[in-house]
C-alpha cells in the first residue's frame, strides 16, 4: 500500500486543522453510464453462475493448533498441521525476525499451515480452490473478506479454502515468491486431508480440478505457483528442490501487482492455465491494470480448452473485492485521499466478483462451455452484472495470431508467415508500447496506432468525397487451409480508443533543389524571410466514439462488412478521478484514462448473415474500413482467428 506520510505532505496546503479544505476537493466526476443500452440484452440461457447454488454449505479450519493470535486456528481446527520452513523464499532482517517473532510467536522459519474452509454437503469428489489475500495490516486479519466467495462456491459444489498469510504482511518486501510457495504447500496439506479417513473431507476434494485464486500482492502470488508448480527447483536457489506438479487448471488475479518477485531478473513465465484477472477504475492502491502485463505475457504453447480473459470495471476499487478491506484501499487515511464518493457499492462490486468469477470456475473447472461466452463478450451476461461501464480482453488456446505486433519493428508485417498489414488514405500508422496510466510504465506489448482524417485534401475538389482510410490484413491461402478457417471460426482483434484528431493531408508540392528561383536575368532572387510560426495551439481532443466497418473478403471477392459497434461497446476513453484533493490525479497519473482496450469477437456467421455469398473457408483480406466517422485514431492490437464451439 502506499505511504501516508507522503500523500499527507503532497496534500499539506489544503489541509487545515485535519479536516480538507472545500476548495481543495475535486468535484465528483463520474463518467456516464451507457449500460442501460449496452448491458440491455443477455444471451446467456444457462442459470446466473453468480447466484447461490442448492447444497448446504459446511465450514471447518485447519491450522497449527498454536497460534498465539488467531483463536479459530488454535481452539477450533479440525485438522492440525505442521509448520514450513519459508526462510528461503520469505527472507527477513534479523530485527524484522525478531519483532515478528515477538508478535506472531514464530519467524520465518516456522510460519503455519492455516485456512478457513467452506466445502459442500455430498459425497464429492468437489473442485479444491484456495484464495489468498494480498499485503494489508498484518493485525487486521484478512483471510475472513473472502467468505462471500466460500459462501457462493461451496454451494455451487466446490470446495473453497481462504489461506492465512498475514504472518507475510506489512512491512515485508520483495516476499511474493513466498506467497505463492506457501500456496503449494497448502495444496500439499489438502492432498494429505483427502486421504484422511474418518475426517469431513475424506476422498470429497478433486485434486485435478484446482483453481488458485489472490487478490493484490496475493494476485501475482498465485502466477508464481503457476510457474512453480511446474519447475523443478527454485529459481533463485535451485537447491531447493521442487516436486509440486498439482493438476491447477485455472489462476483468478484480482487488482493484482506484477512484477515484485522476478526469477533471474525476468518477468515470471506462465502459460497453458485457464486465466482470468479483474481490475477496477478507482483502485486507491494498485492504480494501473498491472494484471494487464501478466495477461500479456500469458502465453498457450498447445491447442487445447484453455483461455484468458481481462476485465475492467469502472467505479471499482482495490478493497471491496474483500470485505475486511472494503473501502480504505491505503489504510486508515483513505476517507481523507480517495474520492468514495465515487465507488460502486461493495455489495455490487462483488455480485460483479460472483457473476465473472462463478462462471470462469464453472467453465473451466466444470466443463460449462455456455459460460465461456461471458469472456469473450460481456454483453452476454446483460443483467447479471451491476450497471456500470466494463472493458474486457480475450483469448483462447485456439487462437492462431495474424498480427500481435509484437515480432519486430515493421508496420507491414503480420506474426504468422506471409500475412501482410497494408494502409490506404491514413494520417498515422506506427508500432508502439501501450502505455499505463502511471508515468513512465507501459503495459510490455506493442499495438499499432493508426490514424485517419478523410477531409477533402488541401488543394483537392471538395465536392468529390474522399476515399476512407483503410487497413488492409491479408491471409495467404495456405494459411487459411492449414488453420481450418470455415464457418465456425471468429475474427479476433482488439481495440483503443483515443482522443486524437489527426489533421487533414496536404497535396504534395515538387522538392525544391533551390534555395531561391532565377529571375529572368538569370540571377537568384533572395530567399524570402521565414515568417514567424504562430504559437502552437493545444491539439483538440475527440469527442466522437470511433465506429468503423469491419469488413472481410474471399478468394472470389465477395465482401461482407459489420460495424464495430455491432461487435461491442464504442465508446471514448473513460477518465476516472481517484483521489478527493483537487489536481491530484492529473498530477500522479500522465493520463485520466488507463489504455485497457477492448477485445472483439466477430462470428463468420456474422458476416456471412451480412452477405450469403461469402465463403469463410477462402478467406483472403481482413479490412477495417474508417467511414463511420472522418477524423480519428485508433490502436490496434492482436488480430487473429479462433473457433467457436
């Protein structure tokens, strides 16, 4: 969490005897909803994953049998476990030791296997998922703000484990490896409890249905048991062995952090999960979509079941995902530095947590395929999600990548081979990092930026409209035959919106070789004086959502075209003010509105519904066609061809 001394001394002018003066105070600023139209039609006909299920929720905790500060893993365990050495992971000053041990009555070298467990009355075997929470106060528990979710899940036929890791709170740092370490051990504890005969979860738990769920800090934690689950050793110390190899199908990272621990200095590798992260706008704590960078660099090395989706949520904050956090995202002193005013209520913010989270369990661990499309559109949820603005991202292990721009430096070129990126009529056009709101950090993948203005060029007859910009994807034959495509498949890209307004092009006049022309003696008249450039005038910024068609074509040239705004929401970039002191969000963050971006699916049923006569199997050109709007720009990101069910 951030430091309190700081924003107290950043805010000093406009504090007066404790209480924050009225002129400092930023207005409340809330964006205006669309979801009445956008959330207005669900599609879904399965039953709501978020509401409760039938069976009879039973709960139990395991634990040390010890512990000096938490009664319930002392005098009410069911299951008594052992201590783990975490001293290589989990590594701690001598005075940091010595006060923690003080305290919690142990170090670092002997932390607790301790969990609150909800599980389903029945036979089972019943899906295992372990939830744990980030850094907070280490005095003010946090493992308890997650029975909304043990509640849901239990009833739903899983079994949900909440993990104690406040022993690695506060002022710890650079800890996450052992977060996400202690989590297999945990798993290890649950392979020993499903073997207990004569004990409550005697042979109920499905050790090859298991989801690893954390919130914060607790959000990396569980990509790094994802990536160490599948090692054989310690990164850092490869004398510590591992042999963990749990069948984890699924990781939910909720506002997590990205990027604390960092094997041999890289970024933590993690592929072939089932992979969801949300995020919300008015996080007080972790204020970019760090999780962005993790599902960036998620990565499907195999064909298979598997996906990944990214949510945005607005007016969501950090807390509320846990209901001993709730509201105060930096502790104590967030009634003074965050804008709650502004906050979706906690109740709904987590009905959201149900909805997205019960149905990725439920496709992913279940096999409930209706769910999957929540992920690819949210729109398909409709009334089951709170309303209120959301941004998502998608992609599957089926998914065969056009264009990523991420391969190197060239506009023109696609990832897959001899796929070919051209442009017509556009004022931009470059590769570039996608950028945070916080300055300086980039979200590590590249997009391409294009924009366009179809005025009447300088010069040109105005009378005669221009031709509209154009960006041009073509797919070799062999490529569409070797991947399949045909009625089945979908077009995959993703979408930023900007505020740009590229300027309208000027004729192109002859270079000059001169300096000054002959005059008709045949000597050179003086170079006229450059006249001084006027100020230069503030860019105006866009106010108009970018629609756009998105148009495709076969071998034999029919063209079928959709616009985007029948794919998905359209909207402007969403500005989300954070904190309560006037000025404050425009001086921390370089941008009032986070670059998410937005994935859209599009069917061939689409298209082929738009024009019967084109064929998906000879599909030759993608094409986006700018002739819903005459001024904007756009970033495009990972173009690519999946299959639906």
């Amino acid at each position: 969490m951030s430091s309190p001394r700081r924003w107290l001394l950043a805010a000093a002018p406009c504090v007066a005897a404790g209480l924050v003066l009225q002129g400092c105070v930023q207005p409340l600023t809330i964006a205006p909803s669309d979801a009445s139209t956008v959330l207005a039609r669900r599609t879904i006909t399965a039953p709501n994953p978020g509401q409760p299920g039938t069976l009879a929720v039973h709960r139990l905790y395991y634990g040390s049998g010890k512990d000096i500060r938490r009664p319930e893993f002392r005098d009410s365990i069911t299951y008594r476990t052992g201590t783990i050495d975490a001293s290589p992971y989990a590594r701690m000053d001598p005075p940091v030791a010595k006060s923690r041990k003080k305290y919690w009555g142990y170090d670092n070298t002997k932390f607790p296997l301790n969990a609150r467990v909800w599980y389903p009355e029945g036979a089972g075997p019943f899906p295992l998922v372990l939830v744990v929470h980030g850094n907070h106060n280490m005095k003010e528990f946090s493992d308890p703000g997650y029975a909304w979710l043990g509640e849901l899940l239990a009833s739903k036929g899983y079994i949900l484990a909440s993990i104690d890791e406040n022993f690695l709170n506060g002022g710890i740092r650079g800890e996450n490896d052992a977060r996400g370490w202690v989590l297999l051990k945990h798993l290890e504890v649950f392979r020993a409890l499903n073997d207990s005969a004569g004990k409550p979860l005697h042979h109920k738990i499905d050790m090859t249905r298991i989801a690893l769920m954390g919130h914060s800090r607790g959000g990396e934690a569980v990509a790094i048991a994802g990536a160490f689950n599948r090692l054989p050793a310690y990164p850092d110390d490869a004398t510590q062995k591992f042999d963990f190899n749990f069948d984890i199908k699924a990781l939910v990272a909720i506002a997590p952090v990205d990027g604390q621990y960092r094997p041999a200095e890289q970024p933590t590798p993690v592929s072939d999960y089932n992979y969801l992260v949300i995020h919300g706008s008015h996080d007080g704590d972790v204020s970019n979509f760090m999780g962005l960078t993790q599902y960036n660099r998620f990565r499907f090395t195999r064909p298979g079941p598997e996906f990944k989706s990214a949510i945005w949520m607005y007016r969501a904050n950090h807390g509320q995902w846990n209901t001993v956090w709730n509201n105060k995202d930096n502790g104590s002193y967030s009634v003074r530095a965050l804008q709650l005013k502004a906050l979706i209520d906690g109740e709904e913010q987590r009905r959201f947590g149900r909805v997205v989270i019960g149905g990725f369990l439920d496709a992913t661990l279940k096999g409930m395929d209706a769910y999957r499309e929540i992920f690819r559109d949210y729109r398909s949820a409709g009334d089951w999600l709170p309303p209120t603005m959301y941004l998502s991202r998608y992609a599957d292990a089926q998914t065969q990548w056009l264009a990523t721009f991420d391969e190197d430096v060239d506009v023109s070129s696609g990832t897959a081979p001899g796929v070919r990126i051209t442009a017509d009529s556009v004022s931009t056009w470059k590769e570039n990092d996608v950028t945070t709101r916080n300055r300086s950090a980039t979200f590590r993948s590249n997009a391409a930026t294009i924009g366009w203005n179809n005025t009447p060029a300088a010069g040109a007859d105005s009378t005669v409209p221009r031709w509209p910009a154009r960006v041009n994807i073509t797919v070799p034959d062999s490529l569409s035959r070797a991947w399949n495509v045909g009625a089945r498949s979908a077009l995959l890209f993703t979408i930023g919106v900007t505020d740009q307004k590229p300027g309208a092009r000027k004729v192109p006049r002859p270079a000059r070789t001169d300096s000054a022309a002959p005059d008709s003696a045949g000597t050179k008249k003086p170079a006229p004086k450059p006249k001084a450039k006027p100020p230069a005038k503030k860019p105006e910024k866009d106010t108009i959502p970018p629609d756009f068609s998105v148009e495709v074509e076969d071998a034999a040239g029919h063209v079928a075209r959709v616009p985007l705004s029948a794919l998905g929401a359209v909207r402007m970039p969403i500005e989300s003010y954070v904190y309560r002191r006037k000025g404050r969000d425009k001086a921390q963050f370089s941008t009032l509105s986070e670059q998410v971006m937005q994935t859209y699916v599009a069917p061939m049923s689409a298209f082929t519904a738009a024009n019967s006569a084109f064929d998906p199997a000879t599909l030759r050109t993608i094409r986006l066609v700018f002739d819903h709007k005459r001024v904007g720009a756009i970033l495009l990101d990972d173009v690519g061809l999946t299959r639906l069910p």
